[in-house]
C-alpha cells in the first residue's frame, strides 16, 4: 500500500471517528423509537370572528393583487393580509378570547372563493391561552354557511385536526367588513 492511500484511509477513519462522536454528543442522529400519544380529547370552542377593512384601524388590509383584480368580479388574484380579533359575542366590544393572524387568497375565477392560511391564536386569561389552531383551507366566502379544515396546532391544541363550522352572521359588502360566526370542533392530544 502507497503511503497516500494510507494517508487517505487513516483520513477516513479519523473522519468517521469523528462523525460518530459528534452524533453521539449532539444526538442529532438517533434510532426510531416507539412513541405512545397521550388519550386524544375532542374540544368544541364558540367564538366570533370580526374582519374588517374599512376605517382608521382596519384587521384586514390588501397587500398585492393582479394587474387584472379590478376587472375581475370575483377580485380574482387578490392577496389580504388579517390580524382578526375573535370575540365570545357577535359584539365587537365583546370578550376578545384570540386573533385570527393568516392569509387570505382570492382564487375563484368564477367564484368568490378563498383560499385561508391562518392561525388561531388565543389569547384569553384560561387554559388556551398561547395555544393555536393552523388552518389551511379553501373558504367559498358568499356561502352563509361553509366548513374550514383545522390541520394542526400548538399548545394545548398540539397535533390538532378538525372542521369550524362557519357562518357568516353579518356583512358589510360595500365596506368590506364581516362578522363570522365560528364553532370549532379539534381533536388533539
């Protein structure tokens, strides 16, 4: 054996040596283990959300749209960013429990559909608070009644799937503003 192949090998064995002990150290590779989930719980929460785009403090603001959106009438290619308060009541001045904090995408052609990338973030003095819902969905938003599909979470939601059940208690077209009734059913761990 020539002197650069051994060179070469006591190089690769230093080298594996040393990779090992750095994942041995840092853990960052490591076997499958089994891992058991805690009991799934189903929760079911009531709350209202309040999307507005209109006045001197909107929670819904426009933030790209397609050359072509104003010709469609379905605002087609319009993107909206919202920080939504959710309340226990209908009444703007009601409890807040949380924030509606996400996306909204108009993506119908022929439709007013959405499609909804938001997080429901409580924010209220119990057991949620700083837990969150992810929903991923799309949002036919001139149906009065649609469901939306929870696809995870954090906190006491963690692991979380499930449907809201929403309907849309009053709207404002002109202005832009819609109070959204919510009841959420999530199963988690």
């Amino acid at each position: 054996m020539g002197v650069m192949a051994i060179l070469v090998l006591q190089f690769s064995l230093v080298v594996l040596v040393l990779v090992t002990q750095t994942q041995q150290a840092h853990g960052y590779w490591s076997e499958t283990v089994p891992y058991e989930m805690g009991k799934e719980k189903m929760t079911r929460l009531h709350f209202y959300l309040h999307d507005t785009m209109s006045g001197d403090n909107p929670s819904a603001v426009v933030v790209a749209e397609a050359p072509s959106t104003n010709k469609s009438s379905t605002l087609f290619g319009r993107l909206v960013m919202m920080d939504d308060p959710l309340t226990e009541g209908p009444d703007p001045n009601s409890k807040l429990v949380g924030r509606a904090q996400g996306l909204d995408g108009l993506a119908g052609q022929k439709e007013m559909a959405l499609v909804m990338a938001i997080s429901l973030v409580f924010t209220s003095d119990d057991k949620y608070n700083g837990s969150t819902l992810s929903v991923l969905t799309q949002n036919p938003g001139t149906h009065p009644e649609r469901q939306f599909a929870v696809v995870g979470g954090t906190g006491l939601f963690r692991f979380a799937r499930g449907v809201i059940d929403a309907k849309t208690y009053s709207t404002n077209a002109a202005a832009g503003n819609s109070i959204i009734e919510y009841t959420v059913t999530a199963i988690h761990y």
